[in-house]
RNA sequence: GCCGGUGUGCUGGAAUCGGUAGACGGGGCGGACUCAAAAUCCGUUGCCAGCAAUGGCGUGUGGGUUCGAGUCCCACCACCGGCACCA
C-alpha cells in the first residue's frame, strides 16, 4: 500500500474546545422526571488529598464514564455525579502542619480536583457536585445521626477500643488491619473509652440476605460474607459450684460430652463476682492485668503458646457428663465474641488440644475417625459419635440437631447464631468531621438537638492539634461546650467528639439526586424518580468499610421510610490497582507515581483515558507502563489522520461493512463486561482494517461513534469536521445485523490425529461432507494420508476438522 | 490455618461452549525516508533443529478424561489479596 503520512493531532486545542463547550452547553446534565428511562451510574467520590489526583483514580472513572456515555446514546436519562469525601485526617494534619484552617486545605485542594477531573473530559453533571464538608451536606449527616439515635441504633458505651497511637484518635474494627492503623500504618492499642457506637449488628443477618438479591460481583459478596462471620451452633449452660450458671456458645454441641474444661476471657464478668471463693486470686489478677496491657495484636498473635490460669475453689459441671471439670482464664478466648467463654473439647478442637496439653488436662474422644493422641480431630463432614452416651453411633451432621434437642428440653441451652460483626465505633477524637449532635445534661442525660438547630456548625478552634488524653480538640472550646440542653433548658455540654470518615459517604449517593434541597435529605420526587443506583464501581478496599456501612444505613433509611428500596446498590463492580513501572505499589516513598497532568500535557486527555483502560483487565491490578502510553497515542494519530481530510460515500463501504459489524457487537459487549482492554483492541483493528481498505464516510461516521466513549474529545472533534449533525456523544449507539458480522468464507483448521496440518478456506457454514472432502483434497494432507485410512472426522463448523487416521491394513 | 484470586512469548495482556495458543499494544531486529536523529511507513519477531520445504517442543509442576485440554478432573508448587485464637 501507499505510504502514508500521519498528521499529528492539536489535542490541546481540541480537548479544551470541547470541555468548555459540554460544560456551556450542560450537555451531561441529568433531568429529575425525565420521560427517558433512567439510569444511574456511580464512582466512589474521591478524598482532595494534597498530592491531587494520581493515575489511579482514572480507571475507575474512565471506566463509568465509558458506561454512562454509552448509556446516554442508548437513551438513556443518565445520572453520572461526581462529589468530595472531604473530612478526615491527612487534611487535618496537614492543616495542623502548616498552620492553616482545615476548611481552607479543603478548598484548595477541592479546587485542584475539579480541574484535574474536568481535565480529563469526564461526563459528569458539575451541578450536582457534593461536599462533604459543606454545612449544608453535613447538616443531613447529622439529621440520619440523630435518627439512628432516636431508633436506639446509636448509644454510647464504656468498652475498650482500638486506639491509634499515632492518630491519637480511636478507630472501627474495619479501620485496624493486621494489628496497625489502616491509614497511618502505626501501632494500634487497646484502651478503655467511652464510645459513641452504631448498632451495625442488628443488621447482621440483612446483610447477608439480602446479598442474593444485588448483582455484586462473587469476591465482594463473598468478602462482606466472611466478614460478618455468621456461624450457627448453640447456647449451653453449665451450673457451677458457686452456684452460678456459666453460658458458653460453641459451634460443635455434638462434642459436649467431650468437653473437660472451660476457659473464660480474662475480662469475663463472672471472675469478678467468684473473687472471694478464689484461692489463687493474686494469680488471677496478675493474669488479668497482663491481658489487660496487651494490644489486641500481640493477644492474637496466632504462633504464640497459650497462656491461662486455673481458677481454684470454683469449677463447672458437665451436663451430660456430670463430671465437675476446671474452669480457667485465657486470653485465647475473646471477650466480645459469643459469651466470652467457651467449653472447650480438646479432643475435636486444635486450640483446646494444644492448652490441653500443656495443662495436662484429660482428651477424650467423642467423634470417631481420627487418632486424638496426636492431634485435634476437627472433620465434621465424616465422623461417627462415640463416648458420648445417647449419642453414639451417630454422625456428626445427625448428632448436632439431637443434641440441642436435649439441650432445649431440659432447659440447658438452645439453637444460637454468632456473628464475628461488631458494633461500628463511631466517635473520633479529632476535629475536623462532623459534630455529634448531641448534649448531655446533667438532670435529663444525653439529649439529641432538635432538628430545627441542624447544622450544628464545627466552631473555629484555636488548635486542632490531637490530644494523648484521648479528648477532641473541640473539647477545650468552653464557649461551644457549654451550652443549654433542649429538653429541661438547664445547663448541658455539648459532645466533643466527631463522626468518621465513613459517614457522610454511608449516605452520599442519595444527596445527588437532590443536591441543593434545604427542607429534607433527598426530596420523594427524586429518590421515586432515581430509586437508586444501578451500576456502582469501586475499590475492593471498601468492601468491608464504606459498601457495608452504607449498605446498613440505607437499610436503616428504608426501614424509616426516607428511600424505597432495601439496598442502595443495585450492581458492584470492582476495578484493581494501577502499580509502579516496577510492579510494586505507587507510593510517594518509592518514587513511581505517575502524575496524570504530566500524561496529559505530553499525550492528552484521550490518550490517557486509552491507555488506562487499555492498560489490562479491568479487575487485575495492571503495572504502569511509560513506553506503552505511545501505542495508545499512536493509534489516535493514525485515526486522526484517517478522519480529519473529506471522505465520500455514506454507506458502509462494500469491503469494511463486516468488520464494522463485527466491532459494534465486539465493542457493545466488552463495555457491558468491562472488558475495556479487547473493546480498545477491537478498535485498533479496525483502522488497522481502514488503513487496508479505505474507509468511507459512513463507515468513520459508525467508528466515531463506538470511539466517542472512549476518547471523547477527538471523536467530536472529527465528527465536526467530517459535518455530522449534533454531538457524537448524542448519537445512538450504532446497530449492527448479526448476520452481517460472518465473513462469507472460513477459514478452517485441518487437524490430523489432533495435530494441525493445514489451514483451508471453504464457504461459511459449509456440509461437514464437503468440509472433509476440501479437507482430504489439501495438498499437505493428501500426503499425509497417503497409504492410510479415514477412521472418522470430527468437524467443527466454521472453525476446524479432525482426521483420525491409521495405516491400511 | 481458613476464604478468594492468579500463573500464557522479551514485556502488558488476548483466546464464549473444550476446537488454528499468543489477538491488540509495548520492546527488539531488518529495511525505506533523512546529512543525521526523532517521528513516520514497510517487513519480521514463542522456543529448538534445518539453506529451505518441514519437523519437534510449548500456557507453573505431575498425573488423568477426550478425536482434541491454556480451558474439565485429581494431586502438588509459587505468588497476590482478604480474614485470622470468632470456639
């Protein structure tokens, strides 16, 4: 072919022209009360952090952005919103750092976002725009706050709680991930606060329920699943000789005669009460405050040997057994879980096995199957009951129901579920985040604010600086503190700490319907119009963060009425990480971060958008590469030089009008799968195609269109110049005739004994008789089959035939 | 330990149902254009043997099912993510 020069493309003038004009024009705006169907696309609105935006971000936004420009040319109503999380601690230290107001930080960096993101020619509708931070937002926060309250959903309570050391503030059970602070990456202690909490386990069995009824994908149903940790089993009493009734939950109540100690958390109430009857009560409180001192860490810490004391003068007694068996403290058994004691089977459980063993104390065998000299037998599918009376002979699946049974009749247990779920701490130590709209007064406790004095506006401080005593920085404001409470006008103080992170993104979603209502949350007319959202895209990081926290909100919200529908998220998806040239994670420490401004001013907007997307599977974490970044760049070269002189012919051209068939329905269907890297791919092939046979004006006018998503600013501009009416991104997705998609003739694989010999062309869906015969015809295996014979042939239409030959007898 | 996921050229990654492994990019090599370089264009590029035609090998390892396995089954190995003394 001829050769052919490419023009380079002026995408600095073109993507600004075309950002100002969308932005003019409103052209994303969504309509309330549309009569398009409508649909819902949502991102996780991002943090303003001051290193601003980072290749990350793009690929989850790139990626709705594709959906919800596709969705607009399918005729669709589309509600695509974009918003800031903007409370929390980088700003607020960074605040503290520099000696600047929070609320300045925040708009600064807010600032900065907004141009990255508009850079970037995403499609979202700027007025809906949220923030956090914004008393009027927040002023909703606290209104859902103050319902949960008023429902008995929050209260506060006296228990110990992670505590960042570094953050000097307390964190939620999601927040500490293997022993240190989720965002700082410092030690976590245990302390003793006084803690507003949301009872997040009320909603436990919910949801998990109601996960069959969205469409999540499997690994984020899978982990919200295991993080609430549902497990079935039983409630068992035993009587002991201080005449108490000690009650443990256990999983395995088929193993109950084989239980031959107890074991309470050093914390358990009841050792408090037995301390006169204890003859090693020293022993026991040194114990207990050695427990006590303990990070939550160092007590799981999994390869340590077990610890525990005995508790002489007081001992339990067997149900089934009668037998008195010894009751001891140990830190291996956690408080907050079932009853903070446990019966413990050493011969079926592997932690009782090894504390049995060090302890000396007796194993018995109660299911068959295993050799408990050697170690715990834990197989609860195969096993047959033994040593344990009426229950022997049967298996361990049969002997679980028979034994609660007996359990229930005499009144010594019952059937019981346990989640690993805890109450979500809500109270920070920290300034910058919502007020807690509460006061405690003296005479009347801890009355709620009406909610005619919402917002309850974050007073200016003099230092924001955290405090070791554990008190928020708003408590040494002692004109904002003291105040009058609202029910008996007596003097009351207002509570000082603030709200996570996680709250006003529990709710955000909603906001965004009805962005600027100053009366309620969300107006009906908008949440009956917009319901609610139908495509989510987010980080599998927040799985068990902000998608459960504000999946039990909005159950919280439905149950009161203010939304519709018993879940927020109709589909989850989930994107992975952009890492380092290297491999490793981008980070600031390791000197690989890409910034996305340095990508656009060499490349452009659109390159950007292609390669992020083209970068590899959506879901996979994918390493940056710099070199790669030029095919993306060059294939927009090439399409601009294709596409930017006059063409002719507003037909499909005769010898492109199959593969343009065929990319629609490839193109259509990767977006919807978000298989964006072969959706890319499909499109260098066809220009590759277009550069083989020239294209027609019909034919780019088809390609523009499955462009536009992608790398909308190019797409429009030649669709300017080309003179097509309207916008790209306001044309209907084109349509393509299955029929056309098939070449008229294949080409067909010819194996020999399962081993490709030779490529033949025959018509398409050509008899598997004329296929053999084309097949036997072929030069190479015609040699091949000489002096053999045909056994069978396997054909496989369209696509290959298989020879199974042997030597002539 | 438990739960998920992944393993394919030099490299990022493709490959509905089991049906031509390596699409589409990057990089490399050779050539054209150029005083030269960049850019661009053309060709080539899984490995081994061979001048070639061609043959053999090849999707983490070892078995199996099948006319046919990257794909299914069994047993392993390595890496990544989540949970982690939850009774």
């Amino acid at each position: 072919m001829e050769s052919v020069i490419i023009v380079k493309y002026d995408f600095c003038r073109i993507e600004r022209k075309w950002q100002e004009r969308w932005e003019k024009d409103k052209t994303f705006a969504a309509i309330t009360g549309d009569s398009r169907p409508k649909y819902y696309c949502l991102v996780e609105f991002p943090y303003p952090s001051g290193e601003g935006l980072h290749v990350g971000h793009p690929r989850p936004y790139t990626a709705m952005d594709i959906i919800a420009r596709k969705r607009r040319m399918e005729g669709y109503n589309v509600l695509f919103p974009i918003g800031y999380d903007a409370f929390g601690l980088p700003t607020e230290n960074y605040a503290i750092n520099n000696h600047m107001h929070p609320r300045k930080v925040t708009e600064r960096n807010i600032e900065r976002f907004t141009s990255q993101l508009k850079m970037l020619g995403y499609s979202f509708d700027w007025d809906r725009c949220v923030d956090t931070t914004d008393p009027k937002y927040y002023k909703w926060t606290q209104w859902i706050f103050l319902q949960l309250y008023k429902h008995g959903l929050a209260y506060k309570s006296q228990m110990p709680v992670n505590w960042c050391t570094s953050c000097k503030c307390v964190l939620a059970n999601e927040e500490v991930v293997n022993g240190v602070c989720e965002r700082c990456g410092s030690e976590v202690v245990r302390r003793e606060k006084s803690q507003w909490m949301l009872k997040i386990t009320e909603y436990a069995q919910r949801l998990i329920d109601d996960l069959d009824d969205v469409d999540f994908i499997e690994r984020v149903k899978i982990q919200q699943r295991n993080w609430i940790g549902r497990s079935i089993g039983a409630e068992v009493l035993f009587s002991t000789t201080a005449g108490d009734n000690m009650t443990v939950f256990t999983t395995r109540p088929d193993t109950l005669f084989g239980a031959t100690y107890m074991a309470m958390a050093p914390e358990h109430k009841l050792i408090g009460k037995w301390a006169p009857l204890l003859e090693n009560l020293n022993e026991v409180r040194e114990y207990q405050a050695a427990a006590a001192k303990k990070s939550d860490f160092e007590r799981t810490e999994i390869q340590k040997e077990k610890t525990g004391v005995m508790l002489k003068g007081v001992s339990a007694v067997n149900p089934v057994t009668g037998n008195e068996i010894p009751i001891f403290i140990s830190d291996y058994v956690l408080a907050s879980y079932g009853t903070g004691a446990i019966m413990s089977v050493p011969g079926h459980d592997s932690r009782d096995w090894e504390f049995a063993k060090k302890f000396g104390l007796p194993i018995v065998e109660v299911v068959a199957g295993g050799d408990v000299t050697k170690e715990a037998y834990t197989d609860f599918e195969k096993g047959v009951m033994v040593n344990s009376g009426f229950l022997n002979g049967l298996p361990v699946q049969e002997a679980i129901p028979r034994m609660i049974r007996w359990l229930e009749d005499k009144g010594l247990g019952k059937e019981q579920v346990n989640y690993k779920l805890r109450d979500w701490v809500f109270s920070r130590q920290r300034y910058w985040g919502e007020p807690i709209p509460l006061v405690f007064c003296e005479k009347c406790g801890w009355v709620p604010l009406p909610e005619d004095q919402l917002p309850l506006e974050l007073p200016d401080v003099d230092s924001y600086e955290p405090t070791d005593t554990g008190e928020s920085p708003l408590s040494k404001m002692s004109d904002w503190v003291n105040t009058t409470c609202p029910a008996c006008g007596g003097p009351a103080k207002r509570e000082t700490d603030t709200m996570p992170q996680w709250a006003g993104s529990s709710w955000y979603f909603l906001r965004y319907m009805d962005p600027h209502n100053d009366d309620v949350l969300v107006s009906k007319e908008a949440i009956d119009y917009w319901e609610r959202v139908d495509w989510y895209n987010g980080g599998m990081e927040h799985t068990t963060l902000h998608l459960l926290y504000s999946r039990f909100w909005h159950k919280f919200l439905y149950d009161i009425g203010v939304v519709p529908t018993p879940e927020p998220y109709a589909k989850r998806t989930s994107h992975g990480m952009i890492l380092g040239e290297g491999g490793d994670k981008m980070s600031k420490s390791r000197g690989n971060v890409v910034n996305p401004n340095e990508i656009v001013e060499e490349f452009g907007a659109d390159t950007l958008r292609l390669y992020i997307m083209f970068i590899g599977d959506f879901e996979k974490a994918a390493p940056w590469s710099s070199t790669a970044v030029k095919g993306c760049k060059r294939f927009l070269d090439r399409v601009w030089n294709l596409a930017e002189s006059p063409l002719i012919g507003d037909d499909y051209s005769a010898a492109n009008e199959s593969a343009i068939h065929r990319a629609i329905k490839k193109v259509g269907e990767d977006i919807e799968s978000m298989k964006f890297n072969t959706a890319i791919a499909a499109l260098m092939s066809l220009v590759n195609h277009f550069y083989d046979s020239k294209p027609s004006r019909g034919d780019i006018k088809t390609f523009l269109a499955l462009l536009s998503p992608f790398a909308p600013h190019i797409a429009e501009e030649l669709w300017e110049i080309q003179g097509f009416e309207g916008m790209a991104c306001q044309q209907p997705w084109p349509e393509y005739d299955e029929a056309k998609t098939v070449e008229a003739e294949k080409e067909i694989a010819v194996q020999v004994n399962g081993k490709l010999r030779s490529v033949i062309v025959v018509p398409v869906d050509s008899e598997d008789s004329a296929v053999v015969a084309a097949a036997c015809a072929d030069e190479k295996i015609a040699r091949i089959m000489e002096g053999k014979e045909l056994v069978k042939s396997i054909v496989v239409k369209n696509k290959l035939v298989n020879l199974i030959i042997r030597p002539k007898n």
